[in-house]
C-alpha cells in the first residue's frame, strides 16, 4: 500500500494538483491575514467582524447570511450556488481558450477580443431572426455556433499572422483585441438592438428573453431556486470534456502539440505546422466566444455595449483559470468553479460585513501568481528527496572506486 501510494505521488499529474491546491490555500491563507491586519487597524471594525470577514473569505459560499440574532449562519445555500455556477459557465469557456492554445505552443492574450465578437454575433443572431417564424429552441443554436464561428474567425487572424509573417501572437492578440471594443461598440451603436422600451435604461442591449430566446435550465432550477443558473454549465462541462479527448487522444491533438513543442521538428516530420497554428488560435478564438454566447444567451443577461470599449475582464480571467489548472482541460472544469466561488464569496464579504470585495482579488492574484511559479513549488515537493539522492549517488561511487584497505596494506608490504 505504501508503495502504491509512494507510485502516485511520484506522477507529475499529482504533484501538479498538489502544487496547485498548495497555491490555493496559500492564496485564502493570504486573504485571511489582510482581514486580520485591516480588522486589527481599524477601530471602527470589531473582533467579531473580523472574524466573519476570515469565515466568509473561507467559507462565503455556504453562507445563508445573518440569522434573526445578527449571527452569520452558513448551510446549504442553492441561489448563492446556482450563481456562481452561472457565473463559472464563462470562466470555464475561457479558460479552455487559454488552455488549448497554451497546449500548442501559443499564448492567447486575445480571449476578451474574441468573447467581445461572440457576444455581438450570438446577440443579433438571437434577436435578430424572427421567433414566430422558426423555433426559439432553433434560434438559440444558431446563435451559440454563430458566435462560436465569429470568434474562431477573430482568433484565427493572430494565428495567421503568426503562422505566415512570424509576428508574435501576443502583439497581434493585443491589436485584435483593441479592434473587437471599437468594432462591436460601432456596431452596437448602429444597430436596433438597444433597449429603448425600459426608459430608464441607456447604452443596454435587450435581454435575448426579448425575441423568446432563453437557455434551457434543464431542470437546475429546481435544484438551485432563486438563481441564474441554467444548462450552459452543463454545456460547457461537455466542451471541456471533448476538448481533453481532441488533445489527448486524437490525431490532430497530437499535431497540434507537436507544432507546439517544436514547429521544425513537426514539419520535418511531415505535420503542417502552419495550418496547426492557425487552427489552434481557432479554436480558442471559438472556445472563448462560446463562453459569451453561453452568457448572454441565458436570457436573464442584458449587454451593457458602451463599457466595452474597454474589454471584458471574463476573457483575461480565463488566464489564471488556464494556469491553475495547467492548462488541463479537465482541471479548467474545477479551477473555473473555484474562481466563481471567490467572486461570490466577495459579493457576500461587501454585503455582510465592513469589508469589500477587493480582499478577495487579492486572494485571486495571490493564487494567480503561484500558480505562475507552478514548476517552482513542484520542485519544491519532491526537490529534498531527489537532492538527498543526488548527493548519495556520487558518495557511492566515490566508495566504490576506493581500493580496500587490505589492498593498501599489500601494496605497501611490496613495496617495502
């Protein structure tokens, strides 16, 4: 048994979820300490409230909020679930972005970009076809593989530039990201989508509940009442689960990872290194625009279309989704999830206690940054042992090749 367990600690899958877990309770440790020390700073902020700061920083997505003596009460809490379930569809979808393309060699900074071109594609195409002439169940697929398709377009154009011009995907990703804002903004602005019916709105998009197009709950509300959540986690979940199959046990998963490994060696064995590439920004660019149109195909989302001419803060966190993971599709699913967790546990620590937010973006950063170090820390957890036989080794040789001291005494007998 022991050597059994001693087998699997020694995989490099295992000690790469163990550096990632470690990365995460340093980041909630962290959290917790900037409670304490701006509770302790404060004296407006009591013990007690310092204290229900480090529980919810820890714990916030269980908590069911203040119970009738004022206490926090944490159980089972569905609305607060289904939200960051909900929340984590895009995550996942972005992360899978990242991820697939970190696999092949290449650093898909342009994620917000491309989720920027799949919103505007899935978002006319679902109030853009009339529902009383073809089914609403019709038009939701059209608009989730429309905005798919737009954003493996946009994700293609830094991979084709990469691929035939050898300009760096990261400079590329960055100017394709800057077009989509000003693109979609434009477009937006020249379109008759905006919601003008709600006077008191301005610069917002109808909901896609406008034109009868919703995603299905598939039941989910019933298990989790009172929130958003709807079947496209379950799409998602599924994308992922295809996307470890495409990379790990198919024919072009293997190509694509060869061109990302070494690009020569690969054409040399007869792989088209540049179609690869292209390919591979592909399908990120429509793994990343799919996780918008999950979102805003929910029907319960409105598009606010003059904020983003900044971009998307959904298609960078897909970054530290991807590293934490390292870039496992399968491990996306979970860290996804996760960071959707510290989201609501943030919303949870403004809402019921004097501090904000932000303490939990600090947590995310923390993770984010070792995450980043992940070959560091795994060094580290198996580094003692590997040294302890590395210093052994040379010892025994140096043992070994040492004449006995019987041999010595002989020789010097000759000699005399």
């Amino acid at each position: 048994m022991k050597e059994r367990l001693g087998e699997i600690y020694r995989k490099d899958g295992t000690r790469t979820v163990l550096a990632s877990v470690l990365s995460i309770i340093i980041g909630l440790a962290v959290g917790s300490i900037i409670v304490l020390i701006v509770g302790a700073a404060s004296a407006n902020i009591s013990g007690a409230s310092t204290w229900d700061g480090i529980r919810l920083v820890l714990f916030g997505i269980l908590s069911t909020g203040r119970d009738a003596s004022g206490a926090l009460a944490f159980g089972f809490n569905p609305t607060s679930i289904g939200n960051m379930l909900f929340r984590a569809t895009p995550l996942i979808m972005t992360g899978l972005s990242v991820a697939v393309a970190y696999k092949t060699g290449l650093f898909n900074i342009g994620a917000p970009g491309q989720y920027l071109m799949g919103t505007m594609a899935s978002l006319m195409l679902a109030l853009g076809i009339p529902s009383e002439t073809v089914p609403p169940a019709i038009i939701w697929i059209i608009a989730f593989l429309g905005g798919m398709a737009a954003g493996a377009v946009w994700g293609a154009i830094p991979g084709l530039v990469k691929a035939y011009l050898n300009i760096n995907e990261v400079l590329a990703s960055i100017m394709t990201n800057w077009i989509a804002a000003n693109v979609v903004t434009w477009a937006f602005e020249e379109s008759n989508f905006k919601n003008l019916v709600e006077s008191t709105k301005s610069g917002y998009i109808y909901k896609t509940t406008f034109n009868d197009v919703a995603t299905s709950k598939m039941g989910l509300d019933a298990i989790f009442p009172g929130s958003q959540v709807n079947g496209g986690i379950i799409v998602a979940i599924l994308i992922a689960v295809l996307m470890y199959i495409l990379m790990t046990k198919t024919t072009l998963g293997y190509q694509l990872k060869a061109c990302g490994s070494n690009r020569h060696a690969a054409r040399y064995a007869g792989i088209r290194d540049k179609r690869n590439i292209v390919l591979s920004m592909a399908i990120a660019g429509a793994l990343s625009a799919g996780g918008a149109a999950l979102y805003y195909l929910s029907g319960n989302t409105e598009f606010a279309w003059q904020t983003y001419q900044s971009l998307p803060d959904t298609g960078f966190n897909g970054i530290p989704v991807a590293l934490l993971a390292a870039c496992n599709p399968i491990g996306v699913i979970f860290t996804g999830i996760f960071m959707s967790m510290l989201d609501v546990a943030g919303t949870q620590l403004t809402a019921l206690t004097p501090f904000n937010e932000y303490i939990t973006d600090v947590v995310i950063a923390t993770i984010v940054y070792l995450s980043a170090f992940s070959l560091v820390i795994k060094m580290l957890i198996s580094g003692g042992k590997k040294h302890k036989k590395a210093k052994a080794a040379p010892a025994a040789e140096v043992k070994a090749e040492a004449p006995p001291e019987d041999a010595k005494a002989e020789k010097g007998g000759e000699a005399k």
